[in-house]
C-alpha cells in the first residue's frame, strides 16, 4: 500500500468521513460490514492542480497482473463507511474498487445533521464538470496502482447513480456502468448542464439502471422517459425497476433497504460486468 506522511495523512482521515455520515444516525441492525482480510484499504491522496483530491480505495492483497477498475460514487452523504463496504466487496471479488471523496472542496457531508443541510451547503455547489475531471484523476491513479484503465467501469448510487450515467457518456472507454436510483431529469444550470435523459440517445457505454417503482424522488414516468431515450441509441443499456422498491433500496443501514431488490441488483451487476469484459481472474 502506498505509504503518505503524517500530516498529509490525517488530512486524508479528516476530508474523508469516518464511520457513517450524521444524517443517517442511527443506523439499522441489517447494516452489512466486510472485513478487510486478504485486502488491501486505505486512503489515497490524487494530485490535482486545485488540490488533494481524497479516495479511499480497496484491492485483492495478492493480485497477480493488473486489475479491473471498479470507480465507486458516492451517494450525497460522501465516501462514509457504506461506500466504503461497497468498495470492499467488489475487491473480494478481484476488483480494485476506489471511491474519491467528490465534495471535498465544498465540505465533509459526513458532518451535517440533516440531508437539506447536505443539499444547500454541499452539494448545490458542485460542478458536473469538475465531478467527471475528478473521477478522471480517479481512474489515472488507480492505473498506477495496480489497476487496468483499459477494464474499468463506474457504479454508484442516488446522487453517485446520476453521475455514473454522466461520466459514462464522458468516457466512452468505459467497459460499462451500473446506476443505482440516480435521478434522470431535472433543472438544467451553469453546475448541471445535462442530465441523463439528455445524452442516453448519445451514450455508447452499456449502462445497467436499477431503480424502484415506489421511489418518491424518482418518478416512473422520468423512468419511461430514459428508456424512451436509450431506445434511440445504440449503447444496449437496461433498466430495471423492482415494484416494490423505494428509493435507496441497496442503503443495508437505512430503513429505505429492501433486501430483496438488493440482491437482485447486486446479482445483475456482476452478470452485466462479467458480459461486458470486466470478469476478474
């Protein structure tokens, strides 16, 4: 594992959360947590021109070759200890999976009581741009680092599921994607320029959508709307909604999980990333 200083190092500990995020205290008994054993964790510090850009990223210990690349989005509460079990359970499976702190230059979501707090001080002020020049940075440093660039793909959920649909229309060398309830419309601004029903028709990167019927942020008739757009191109994305599914159905720490849509989702992930030339050895 790469090794940093100590200053540098608790800069990385205090800009990434610790534990989960306040908002979502307390956290539900069916919270799932994978250990770090035969693993290698620990935070990452990618050098920007604006900055030090904070990840926090898990590999297999022992790796033979270079390794696919899973980049992880967060949800809006940040890189908090969900995201970062997501990110070892895609390197038990032999993926090197990293997760870049997205907010950094705005605030540490982690810390705010509530989730209107996180919307209007954080992240109403994050650029798309600056979020896809990120998860560039992201992948470049996971290429050193033991990973493939030329076999990676994205996931991420709610706010990180949006997202995952942009950065795989901005990087067509995407083997491919797998968006978790991110919204597909909304306002059009200086920060948000496009939003995924505006470049499915475009997109050339598979791109697996798993979203819930009864998601109350998320309405079907935008759902419809995606795979009306999708249909008038030629990437082969899917989208699945489970009826019985809220928003945040994958969240295992919230009230929102549903176990049932959870499974089925992971399960469909690794198939789409196993038929689209992201199998690990």
């Amino acid at each position: 594992m790469h090794r940093f200083d100590p200053p540098r190092r608790n800069f990385l500990k205090e800009a990434l959360a610790t534990g989960f995020a306040l908002a979502v205290q307390p956290i539900s008994a069916a919270s799932i947590i994978t250990d770090s054993h035969d693993l290698d964790t620990g935070l990452a510090g990618i050098a920007l021109d604006d900055g030090i850009l904070p990840a926090y990223f898990a590999k297999p210990r022992v790796q033979s070759g270079k390794l696919p690349v899973m980049l992880v989005v967060q949800e809006i509460f940040g890189v908090h200890e969900h995201i970062r079990d997501i990110c070892r359970r895609l390197a038990k499976l032999g993926y090197l999976a990293i997760a870049p702190e997205l907010y950094f230059r705005q605030g540490n979501p982690a810390e705010a009581s509530d989730i209107p707090t996180i919307i209007n001080t954080i992240v109403s002020k994050v650029a798309d741009a600056q979020v896809l020049q990120d998860l560039d940075a992201t992948l470049a440093w996971a290429n050193l680092h033991g990973g493939d660039a030329k076999h990676a793909a994205i996931t991420g959920f709610c706010w990180g599921g949006r997202i995952t649909w942009l950065y795989a229309s901005h990087n067509p060398d995407l083997k491919a994607g797998i968006a978790w309830y991110g919204k597909l419309t909304g306002e059009h601004g200086p920060l948000t320029p496009s939003q995924p029903v505006d470049i499915a028709a475009s997109l050339k990167v598979p791109v697996l959508g798993l979203y819930g019927g009864k998601d109350g942020s998320i309405p079907q008739d935008s759902v419809n709307s995606m795979r009306q757009a999708l249909g008038q191109g030629h990437s082969h994305s899917e989208i699945v909604v489970y009826p019985d599914a809220g928003h945040a159905f994958n969240a295992d720490y919230r009230p929102s999980y549903n176990a049932a849509a959870a499974q089925d989702g992971w399960k469909r992930m690794l198939d789409w990333l196993a038929s689209h030339d992201m199998k690990t050895h």
